[in-house]
C-alpha cells in the first residue's frame, strides 16, 4: 500500500504537534507503521491523501452513525454556515436540540450543551459533588470518561493503549479522590462504599465500556450500582457519550428499566462536530448556574454548526429504520467473525451492542480489563494490520470499539473478506 504522501504529512506534522497528531492514538504507535491521512469521506469509506479507499470502521471513534457526508446533516451544516457560525448569544436552534435529548433520554427533563464529552463529564461530576457535598467518586478500572484530571485515574482508550492509565500532572490530591472499582464486579464496589461511609458523591459508568474494546454489563451489574446508590446516599452517572443515540434511540437507557440520575453525551449528538452534553432531573439541573451556584460555562457552547449537525442527525435517525438496519448490520458483521474465526480454530470472542462492537483474541468472554488486557495482544496487531491492507480501517488500539454506521451494510462483504486475509 502507498502511503508515501501520507508520511510525508507525518513527517511534517512531527516538527509542529506533539507525536504529529492531535489525539494520542491516532499516531499509531502500539500498532507501528505511518497512520493514513485521511483526504475525504463519504457513506462507509474514507480515502486517504495518497488515494488509498478504506472502510471505516473509527467514524470518528462515533459521532458519524449515518456515515460520512449525509446529505441531510450537509444542508443543515451549509444553512448554519450561512446563518452566522457562533454568536455567543442563545439561539432557538439549541432549544429544539435539547427538546429532542430531553424527548428521548429517560429521566433527562434539563440538559446543557458543551463542547466535548470530556467537558461533560468534568461538568457532571462537578455538580454529583456539589448535590451532595461530597468529594469521593467511584470509576471502573479501564473506563475513559474523557481526559478531566479526575478521570485520568486507571483510565482505558488511548491513556490504556499508551501505557499511561495514571497520567503524570494530575496532582495527587485529585487522583486521591477518585476511586477505583473493577468494571461487572459489584463487591469491589461495596468495599469502596463500605470503606468510605457518607463521602462518595456518585458512580460513573459507562454503561457499555467502550474504552476498553467493548464489555458490555452483566445482567444485576447496572441494577446493582444503582442500589448501592440509593442506599448510601450517592448519584449514579451514565457516561453515554458513546452509547448515547447510538445503542438505542434514547441511549442505553432505552435497553435496561435502570435509571441514572446525571447522563452525559457527546459524538452522536455533534453529528461529526464538537459537542457534548450533561443532562438529567430538573432539580438537580437547577443547580447549574446562572439558575444555580455550581459554576460551568463556555464561549463556543450550543454552537450553531455543532446543533445543526447534530439536529440533523437525530431528525435522520428517527425516519426510517435507522436502528434495526445498525442491529442487522452488526449481527451480520458479527456471525460473519465468528464463523472466519472458527473456521481457522482462532479463539476469539466478538463483543457488539447494537453498532458498536470489538473482536478480542481471547478463548473465554471478556468482562472486565484483565480479561482485556489478557488477551492476545500481538495477535490483535498482525489483524488490525491485515485489515488495513486489505482496506479496512479499524481503530489503531485493542482497546478502542469498532463503529458501524447505517451506511455500512454495503461495505459488510469487503470488511469480512478483509477479516478472511487478516486472520489467515
Ligand atoms: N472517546 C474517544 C474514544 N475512546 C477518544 C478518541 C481519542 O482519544 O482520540
């Protein structure tokens, strides 16, 4: 394959951004070789500066859930772009986007728009803490909730894939207020309850771990962090900036009767633009300045382009059959693993809800970060190899979900022809 141009950008990038990319993982350096930049998308491809044309199976690592370049989500972009792009003043487009998060996410009567998921969840946890005048919150070892300082404590995604699950600068009485729990492992939360009576504010959760491949919850695990919950007095957070909008239409939620106090969002509800967004309970929301005294704002938050696109996707994602063609997609994508895989006597284990899913190279189900991080790793880099030479663009890490988009049922025979080259 041709990446000539590609290294040539790389090259360049080096001298001027750190690691020549703006996100750690992009760089490709757990996986080796030059990461093809990207020249133009459209439905379920990606062609690179050099002319090569992937599948792609990043999206963006989300947010793209009806593809590149949807027609509905471009005019909707080129009408805001006319309109003006930022105006520091409150449109009406921001309320018809809220009208639909708080339409369709259960328990979600007050939302507020942010930049990113990681603004979100910082956001969110600050107001978990001022609700109930507490310090102490739980995470689970190998969860990402963006790179807040509090949450760069045993976190998974590129901070897992780089080694670095505990960042450096992240000053130590911050770390020491989160605490650690292991993801499906109840106990491990009622000993941090236990140990810590009447000081920990809330859980966060992803509901699907995402940030370590992806390890969905065990039937009582959801259930249970809720009745820990109730029963010491904490909030309970559903990280859903990769579930959210994408899993089902009103985000995990939507799958499961349990229900968080605080959900935060992003990817999906940018439609491929910067966006994020905490929401929950109207009474907890009203502590949220200027209604109330927990202090959290931003110059380009509820931005217009961000709200269009976003609008314009969850529009799109209500016509049709949007999610049952994700969920056929994906169940496709993933009897097809399977079977490539038993056919070779490879063990492997292919972990999807709805569109997201992740191929472990591991004999026994994968549940929590040991069982991710005992699978075979160097196994993992010779497929995701095979897979970009045979067109296929997977996230460079083992730890990152695969995305697929309602554009993808097309492109289903290149990526399992591709996944027949890579795991012979
Ligand atoms: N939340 C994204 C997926 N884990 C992060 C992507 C990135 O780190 O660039």
């Amino acid at each position: 394959m041709n990446l000539a141009k590609s290294l040539s950008i790389f090259e360049s990038a080096q001298q001027l951004i750190p690691g020549g990319v703006n996100s750690p993982v992009r760089a490709y350096r757990t996986v080796g070789g030059t990461p093809p930049h990207i020249a133009r998308g459209s439905g379920s491809s990606v062609w690179d500066v050099d002319g090569n044309e992937y599948v792609d199976m990043v999206l963006a690592y989300g947010p793209l859930i009806l593809g590149h370049g949807n027609e509905r989500v471009r005019a909707a972009l080129h009408a805001a772009v006319d309109g003006g792009t930022a105006f520091g003043a409150p449109t009406e487009h921001e309320l018809e986007l809220a009208r639909t998060i708080c339409g369709r996410v259960p328990g979600c009567e007050m939302v507020r728009l942010v930049n990113s998921g990681t603004e979100a969840t910082m956001s969110a946890l600050r107001l978990a803490r001022a609700a109930t005048g507490r310090e102490l919150f739980i995470k689970f070892n190998g969860c990402y909730h963006g790179h807040g300082d509090s949450f760069l404590v045993k976190a998974g995604s590129g901070a897992l894939t780089l080694g670095a699950p505990d960042s450096p600068g992240v000053p130590r009485g911050l770390a020491e207020q989160t605490l650690v729990a292991e993801y499906n492992d109840l106990d491990s939360v009622r000993t941090l309850f236990d140990a810590h009576p009447g000081q920990i504010a809330c859980i966060f959760v992803e509901p699907v771990a995402g940030n370590m491949g992806t390890v969905p919850p065990a039937s009582s695990f959801l259930d249970g962090l809720r009745g820990l919950c109730d029963a010491h007095g904490a909030l309970l957070v559903f990280d859903e900036v990769m579930t959210g909008f994408r899993v089902a239409r009103g985000g995990y939620q939507d799958l499961t009767d349990v229900r968080a106090d605080l959900v935060t969002l992003g990817k999906v509800i940018g439609g491929g633009l910067p966006i994020g967004a905490y929401g929950g309970g109207r009474e907890l929301m009203e502590r949220v300045s200027p209604s109330g005294d927990v202090y959290q704002a931003g110059t380009l938050s509820g931005n217009p382009l961000a709200v269009a696109a976003g609008s314009a996707t969850l529009a799109e994602l209500d016509e049709g059959r949007a999610y049952e063609t994700l969920e056929q997609t994906g169940a496709a994508l993933e009897s097809g693993l399977v079977a490539l895989a038993e056919e070779r006597g490879v063990p492997v284990q292919v972990q999807r809800v709805g569109s997201m899913l992740c191929l472990y190279f591991s004999a026994e189900p994968v549940t929590r970060l040991d069982d991710v991080t005992a699978s075979d790793r160097e196994h993992w880099t010779r497929f995701f190899r095979g897979m970009l030479a045979n067109g296929v663009l997977l996230p460079p890490s083992p730890y990152e979900a695969w995305f697929l988009s309602t554009e993808h049922g097309v492109a289903l025979d290149r990526v399992l022809h591709a996944a027949a080259q890579a795991l012979d």
